[in-house]
C-alpha cells in the first residue's frame, strides 16, 4: 500500500515502487468526515478517488473526524492497517518521509503488532535535487495548502514549480510542513483535468479548491 495524500511526493513514491517492481496493492488515505476531504492536504476526496482511478488502484479510505484528537486517528490507522494486512494481503505501507526523524519514528511506532512494516523509498534524498528530478520527469502539482505564515502561503493555488523551490524558508519539497501540494500528472499517472477554485483563508491556514473538470 502507499500513503496517499495527493501530494507529489506520495505520486513519486509510487512511481519508484513500480519501478523497481515492488507490486502495490492500493493506496490508503485519511478523509476528514465533515469535509469529505483528504486531511491536511485539503483534497477533495473525489479528486483523490480520480487518481486512483489513473494509476488503476483501489483507494481505502479511513474516515476522521474534525477536530480529531489523536487517540481517536491512532485508533481509526490501526483498524485501518489491520484491515489492509488481513483482508488486502498487504504487508507493507509506504511512506513519501524524506528527513524528519520524528516523523518516521511515530510511524513505526503506530504500525507496530499490526501486521504491517512501513517503508520509506524517497528517505534521505536530497530535497532540492528530488524536486528537480519530479520536474524534469514531467511532474505537475498544485500547492492545494500552507500554514498562514508560511513563505509559500502566497503562492496557494499555483502550480508547483521552480519559482517554489527557491523560496527564502521553504523546503523545495515542503517537507517541513511549508506547503501541501495535489499532484496532477506524473509517471503512471497521466493528466487528472482540474482547475483551481476559490483561495480560503482561514486561521489554521490557506487552502485552495480543487474543481474536477465535468
């Protein structure tokens, strides 16, 4: 299974698995219930349910609510893992972590006794380098969310691309948590035809909407 937050990087750590012929299964996400959006990112859940659709992947989607403390999300991945180990035959999730520690730790952490070991193909990359390396493959994505201070916060809602990886504080890839990107097209995936809607912002941060073409 994959990691799915319709960002660049979880498109990226597909496309290497595939690559290096590991079969993959599915990809698995979390979607806020009051929302019936992807958490964090912001996606619309159909968006994310297109992109399945392009890589030829079912998507096993585990509902959250909002706020959700996290006793209640460990709770909800657990179930989820376990359902994907017993009834899938997964035996691995991947991860698109590049280089924060506690991050991965926690991840470990909550897939232990569940039938399952995560994975981190991208981990240790350098940023700037795999940026550049998404680009030049053809990678296009939409920078869907930011925190409010953030130095991407303005650019919400644009493309992706080399004017953002030069940003003063920013991560090329956002990993710090800088920026949130849906990705529109990359290897395996053709082209998802969507536009950007209105831009929010909101105390917690700048969210852009994502429109399906109809």
């Amino acid at each position: 299974m994959v990691s799915w937050s319709t960002g660049k990087d979880a498109a990226w750590t597909l496309h290497e698995l595939r690559e290096k012929g590991i079969e993959v299964v599915g990809l698995v996400t979390t979607v806020t219930r009051e929302f019936h959006r992807v958490s964090v990112h912001g996606t619309p859940i159909e968006v994310a349910r297109a992109q399945a659709d392009a890589v030829g992947l079912p998507l096993h989607e585990v509902p959250i609510p909002y706020p959700c403390p996290n006793a209640r999300y460990e709770a909800a991945m657990r179930r989820a893992f376990g359902l994907l180990a017993d009834e899938w035959g997964a035996t691995h999730v991947a991860f698109g972590d590049l280089f924060l520690e506690d991050v991965r730790r926690y991840r470990e952490h909550l897939m232990e006794d569940c039938g399952l070991e995560p994975l981190f193909p991208l981990w240790g990359r350098d940023t700037a380098g795999l940026a550049r390396q998404m680009l030049d493959a053809g990678v296009e994505a939409v920078i869907v969310s930011a925190p409010p201070e953030s130095p991407a916060a303005p650019s919400v809602g644009r493309q992706w691309d080399e004017a953002v990886l030069d940003l003063d504080g920013a991560d090329p890839c956002g990993e710090r948590g800088e920026f949130h990107t849906c990705v529109l097209r990359a290897p395996g995936l053709g082209r998802i035809e969507a536009s950007v809607g209105r831009v929010v912002h909101r105390p917690e941060g700048v969210f852009a909407d994502l429109e399906l073409a109809r």
